[in-house]
C-alpha cells in the first residue's frame, strides 16, 4: 500500500513537469495490476522475464485483452519500471563493495569530507589500489570509481563544539580511528601535534578551522604532559 501511494505522489509531481507522461505512467501501471492479476499473479515488475516484457505482453496481451495502446503503456511501464530497478541494484552493489575495501583502512565519512573531482577519485582509489596489492582488482577500482562519482551526496555537520576532547573525538574520528592518535602517544618522543594537525587541516579546512585545530593541539599536549 505504501509502494503505492509512493508511487501516486511521483507521477502527480511528475504531472507537473509533464503531463502527458504522468499520465502514461499511472495507465500503464493501472493497466498491469488491474488486467494481468485477473488470471494470475502479478508478475515481479522489477526483473525483466526470460523471453522479454515485449515477447510475454504479445503472448498475455490477447488474454487480457489489451488494445495495442494499452499494450504499449504496459511495456512502456515495465520497461521503464526494470531499468530503474536494475540501476537500484547495481548501484548497491558498488556502494557493498566501496564499503568492504574502503573501510579496512580508514573510516567512510573521511571520503565524503572533501568534495572530489573525477579524476582526483580516480587517483586517490589507483594509489589506495597500490598500498595493499591484492585487496582491490582493476575492475573492483572501476566499480568503486563509479559509484562514488553518482553516490548520493552527504553532508557532515559538526555537532561538537567549544570542548576540546569533544572537538577531538569528532573530527579527528571521521578520518581514521583514535587509536592511530593514542599509539603516537605510547612514543617515547612527543608527537608534533601542531605539524601533524596542521597538515590533518589543510585535507580538510571546512571539517577543522584554525581555531579548533588549536584547541586539538592544546588538547593533545596535555595528555601528552599527563603521562610522563
């Protein structure tokens, strides 16, 4: 019922920009449900039969004693129908896969925090390819490439702010794991924590301004002072 009414608020806004096309929609769609379920069950919209919804409306077409109109916005419903699920599908698949390879080494959120052009994703997965020889094949590349240049767009907002482990814990944790911080810390030498926050910035200046990169340093040298 909710798959319906979906539906129904698609193709009245789609009504809008055309018509005439909203209106194909609903009488090939009404037209499926109401007809073919006379006889049998419907048959799933979203997987294109063996023999093609072309050949099987010819064949049920008479049955259910469509004109060739109506025929025609059967197809053009199911046809339309299939293309949207398959490209559903597939692009699940990518975002499974970008998903598996991507996160082994840092966290996803990191990938969304600076907008990216095709040829820069396109270099960053060739060098991530590099790191680990194996994890990720040259299709594997390709279909992670793809995804993220039609990846529905994230915004990341900062909700911590003013504390500074708050600050810490939510910006520095959207790259990569606190423990790679802590593990510079068990060093016997004190980590440069303004280079290093420095340089963390400048990836991503929208993410951590100059003021809370300070507070991060200040931050980080007084656990650094606690345990000696």
């Amino acid at each position: 019922m909710k798959r319906f009414q979906y539906f129904t608020y698609a193709v009245v806004i789609a009504g809008f920009i055309n018509p005439s096309l909203a209106m194909s929609e609903v009488s090939g769609k009404q037209l499926f449900e109401s007809r073919c379920q006379k006889c049998h069950d419907l048959p799933n919209p979203d997987t294109t039969p063996a023999m093609g919804w072309e050949k099987r409306l010819k064949l049920m077409g008479k049955l259910a004693k469509l004109s060739p109109q109506e025929k025609a916005e059967v197809l053009d419903y199911l046809q339309g129908h299939t293309k949207k699920a398959a490209k559903t599908v597939t692009l699940a698949e990518e975002r499974r896969l970008f998903e598996q390879k991507c996160s082994l080494c840092h966290t996803l959120d990191r990938v969304y925090l600076t907008p990216l052009t095709d040829e820069t994703r396109q270099h960053i997965v060739k060098r991530m390819k590099g790191k680990i020889p194996g994890w990720i094949s040259d299709t594997e590349a390709s279909l992670i490439v793809d995804y993220l240049s039609k990846a529905p767009k994230v915004e990341r907002s900062k909700k911590s702010k003013g504390k500074a482990n708050d600050i810490f814990v939510e910006r520095c944790s959207a790259c990569h794991s606190l423990e790679r911080v802590y593990a510079k810390m068990k060093n016997d030498k004190v980590p440069a924590w303004t280079h290093i926050i420095q340089r963390m910035q400048k990836k991503a200046p929208q993410w951590l301004n100059s003021d809370e990169a300070r507070l991060v340093v200040e931050y980080l040298q007084s656990i650094q002072s606690k345990k000696k």
